[in-house]
C-alpha cells in the first residue's frame, strides 16, 4: 500500500486548488441563501477506524460552522507567575486522571526546559526540569517515555519523575518509538535516523542519505505508523529567503511574499522500517502533522507566507486512494488535530490577531469539532483563551484537553443532560 503516494497526491492537488482557487467540486457545501435549497442526503459518519470510502467534499474557505450544543471548553489551568511565563510545546494525556505536559519557562532572556505531570486529570501540575526547552515527546505508556528539545535527548521509564540524557542525532526535533527499543527521530535535514537500543546509539537510515535535497534547506516535519509494518514520513525542502528582520517588523514587505512551491519529501516503509523508499514532488505548504488511525490518515498542512489561508487539513482513504482538503478558512490557523477512538475529529486552531504570521501577538484560541469530515461545527470556548499554538489530546469521548503556548490548559466540559 502505497501511503507516501497517497500524500503527495493529497498535497499536489491541494496545491493546485489552491493555487486556482477553485474546489474539488463546483457545489459547495451548503447553498447560497438566495438558492433554492437541494434535497440533502443523511449525514454518514466517516468512522477512521474501518475501511469505509469517502464521498467527494467541497470546502468553501470561509464555510459557516454549524451552531450546535456540545459542550464547553474552560480554563482548567493557568501558569500564574508576574516574572515568569510558562510555553506548553505538547501534551499527552493517559487517562482521564493522568496526563503529562512539556515545553519551557521563559526567565527573563533565557528559557528553562520543564516537564509537567498531573495526577488530577490537569488540575494541578508537579514540575520536573529539563536541560533545555521541551520540543516534542513520545510515550508508548504511562512510564516509558523520551523527550526532545533543542537537539537534546531525554528518556524516562518513572513517567518523567526521573529523566536520563541519550545520545540525539544532529537537529533532532521529534521521535516515534515502536517499542521500547525501536524508534526512529526527524527534524533537521533530509536522514531519517532509526535507534535500536530505545535510543542510546543512532544511525542514519540508508535510503535517506541518497535523496538529492539540501540537508541544510531540509525538515523532516512528521511521522506516523498507521499500523506496525507501515510508516510515513514527511517533510520539506525550501531555501528561505534572507530577512534583515521579523516580518511584523517590515509589513509592507511581508505582505509582498507570496508562497512559492516548496519540495515535499515522503518516506515510506512496509516491513516496520527495516527499509525505506523515497519520493519527492513540487507541492505548496509544509506537512506539519499526520494523524492515522485504521485505514484513513489526516495530514495538516501549513503555508508559512501569504496565501488565500494559513493552513488546511486534507484526509486520506487509504482503501479507496482517495484524497481531499476536508477543512481551510482564511481566518483559522490550525496548529493540531486529535481523532478520538470514535472517529470525532477535533482542529485546535488561533484565529490570528494580524495577517503577519510571525508577529509575536497571540489570537484567540478556537476548536473545531466533526463527526463525518463535512460540517464542522466552531464551539464554545472560555473567552479569556488567548494562543500563538495549541496542542491537543483526547483519552476518550469524553475526555480531551488543549494545551497553550500561553501556559493554559483547557478541557472539554461536556453538556449536562436533562434528567
């Protein structure tokens, strides 16, 4: 099965409308006001857990979300500290009670790497300092963990209440383990590494070494294992252009950078990373993230310069081959995605407060919620929520957080039912 085909197509044509700025198809998902409404077939549940084809979707950009009562998202905590800031990079939740955090305190000029547990479902969090800022972790249980942080290492097998420094390849950003001792790292440049003592030793992965891209204009961006035997890897190639200083510090020049394609990288594995294929293709944006589960994946893709929208979410069939953009708004940056064990998928998102992608001015956090892939529905959220980025985890149905860069965690709090 080819998965890493299925990408590049997903992305090429997501390129491609957006370039046009057509849709897929020429009806979209709800009629204009003025037209006379069209019979409408039930809504089908997209359930990623099985095999099930999907029907071709039209996304508008500015779709309206559909109104609904599905609860409410409130502040559960709030790093409180007049001198210091807390940024939250990711988070992992286990169970409803049990959950792990990671990112930096920001002192001053300097940033402290921090790990954070909570016991009480992220009411309350001990910290555990690290070396150096938490980027991203990996835990294939409660206890057994690694986490990465500016080209550095960490593993745990306490659940983070003890942390033991590894060896980390070169620009290590993020890792995926199959086991305790199997695992590969990406990040910085075109070689995928694989480790095959839980990380203690690295090696680069042969195929990878021979794909014609420049290590230095190259990120390997995203990893996933839909199943034991296959696995993905994405990432990009671009030669950013040289900046005397920060977008917000130039505006008019930044509103003049236009996205230009991009090289798109995609590894690939069928026999659980023994051997890796490669293929390369001409796309816009960057895969920042894929999310699989049984025989459908999404991929979210970021544009970082100016373009019709900051970001689009594309699903994959992995049955059917079929490939469509499934969500993208012109006022939405989707920075994370969670599928529960249902299928519900959630999109934490910032609406941005200025058209400037890297101005350092947060937005307001927003979650978008979908049960078949179609109608999406904005929910309700505690005002006070403010992000640059957001992660998300979600247990169960019931059970999902968001964490923030502005040191908040949020959870779902679930609709009362009428007795």
């Amino acid at each position: 099965m080819k998965f890493a085909a299925f990408i590049l197509c997903a992305t090429a044509a997501a390129g491609v409308s957006s370039v046009s700025g057509q849709e897929l198809r020429p009806a979209p998902v709800q009629p204009p006001p003025s037209a006379a409404p069209k019979p409408q077939r039930p809504s089908q549940r997209v359930e990623l857990l099985k095999p099930t084809p999907t029907r071709p979707v039209s996304i508008p950009v500015n779709a309206p979300e559909v109104k609904r009562e599905l609860g409410k998202w409130r502040i559960q905590y709030a790093y409180e500290d007049r001198q210091n800031s807390l940024v939250i990079t990711d988070v992992r939740f286990f169970s409803p009670q049990e959950g792990v955090a990671l990112g930096g305190i920001v002192e001053e000029s300097r940033i402290k790497g921090v790990f954070l547990r909570t016991r009480d479902g992220g009411i309350t969090w001990q910290q555990v300092p690290l070396g150096r800022p938490g980027e991203s972790m990996f835990f294939l249980d409660p206890s057994t963990g690694w986490a990465v942080g500016e080209g550095a290492l960490w593993f745990t097998q306490e659940g983070g209440a003890v942390w033991t420094k590894r060896r980390a390849p070169k620009g290590l950003m993020r890792v995926h383990f199959l086991d305790a001792e199997r695992g590969f790292g990406i990040g910085q440049g075109k070689t995928l590494h694989r480790t095959s003592d839980g990380g203690k030793t690295w090696s680069p992965v042969p195929e990878t070494l021979k794909v014609e891209l420049n290590d230095e204009n190259t990120v390997l961006w995203a990893i996933s294992f839909p199943s034991p035997k296959n696995g993905l890897v994405a990432g990009s190639s671009r030669r950013e252009p040289r900046r005397r200083l920060p977008s917000w510090m130039e505006p008019e020049d930044a509103a003049l950078r236009r996205e230009v394609p991009s090289t798109l990288v995609a590894y690939e594995t069928s026999d659980g990373g023994a051997t890796w294929s490669a293929q390369i293709k001409s796309v816009f944006g960057r895969v920042m993230k894929i999310s699989s589960r049984g025989m459908g994946a999404l991929l979210l893709m970021d544009f970082p310069l100016a373009f019709p929208f900051p970001s689009e979410v594309l699903f994959i069939n992995f049955r059917t081959g079929e490939s469509q953009p499934i969500f993208r708004r012109a006022n939405r940056l989707v920075t994370d995605m969670a599928i529960t064990p249902g299928g519900t998928v959630y999109l934490a998102a910032i609406e941005p407060a200025t058209v400037l992608r890297d101005a350092p001015i947060p937005g307001k956090l927003k979650v978008l919620r979908s049960e078949d892939l179609r109608e999406w529905v904005e929910m309700d959220i505690d005002y006070r929520a403010d992000a640059n980025r957001a992660v998300i985890s979600a247990v169960d149905e019931n059970n999902i957080w968001i964490a923030t860069d502005l040191g908040m965690v949020l959870k779902l709090e679930q609709p009362r039912k009428d007795k």
